[in-house]
C-alpha cells in the first residue's frame, strides 16, 4: 500500500529538480499529474493510439470492473503492454466497484484496512 506514495515522492524529489529546480514552483507538474489523473477516470470513449502513451478510461473501467480485481492500469500503459498485465477494451466495464457495494467502507480503507473481501 505504501509503494505507490513512496514512488511518487521520489519521482517528485527527481523530477522537481531537473524542471523547475525549487519544489515550491512544482505547480506545472502537479496539474499534469491530476490531469491525468482525472482523464483516466472519467467516462468516455478515448482514442486506440492514445493508450499506449497515458491512462485512458476504456481500459481502466476493466481494471474496476465488478469481481475482477486483476489487470493492472498504471499512467504509463507501455510498461504493462511490456509485461502483459493488462487488458484493452473498447467498451467499459457493465458494472464497476468492489463486490457487495464494499466500496461504501471509506473509513476502513483510510485506515489501510482490506475492504475488497470485508
């Protein structure tokens, strides 16, 4: 759980430097981030050829879909093309989201607690 924060604060740490050198004018970075971020979350139907270069929202409902809890997404898809960890579709996923509605336990997820299988 704490790989993906520990992975984005070195990156942080790396990248600030190299593009802006002071962290506190790291604003650019930090909007393309949430861009993406937003991007592949939300609910439309994205180009074929952009997938291989950002997350997009096809693939990343298969990565939520109901009871499956496999194939994984990352904002650089190349690396999982590599590896074959994920799945591409031009169609989302019927229904999303963690069996018996689990995705309703915030409070144990911000606890670092397992909700999937609760």
């Amino acid at each position: 759980m704490l790989a993906r924060p520990a992975l984005c604060t070195l990156i942080a740490a790396l990248v600030l430097p190299i593009l802006e050198r002071r962290p506190d004018r790291g604003r650019a970075p930090d909007f393309f981030a949430a861009t993406g971020e937003f991007f592949g979350r939300s609910d439309f139907r994205s180009p074929r050829w952009i997938r291989y270069f950002i997350q997009t929202p096809d693939p990343h409902s298969i990565h939520r879909e109901h009871d499956v809890h496999r194939y994984s997404v990352s904002d650089l898809p190349v690396r999982h093309r590599q590896r074959a960890t994920c799945r591409d579709s031009d169609t989302f996923a019927a229904r999303r989201g963690f069996p018996r509605h689990n995705e309703r336990k915030l409070g144990a997820m911000l606890a670092f607690r397992d909700a999937y299988d609760d």
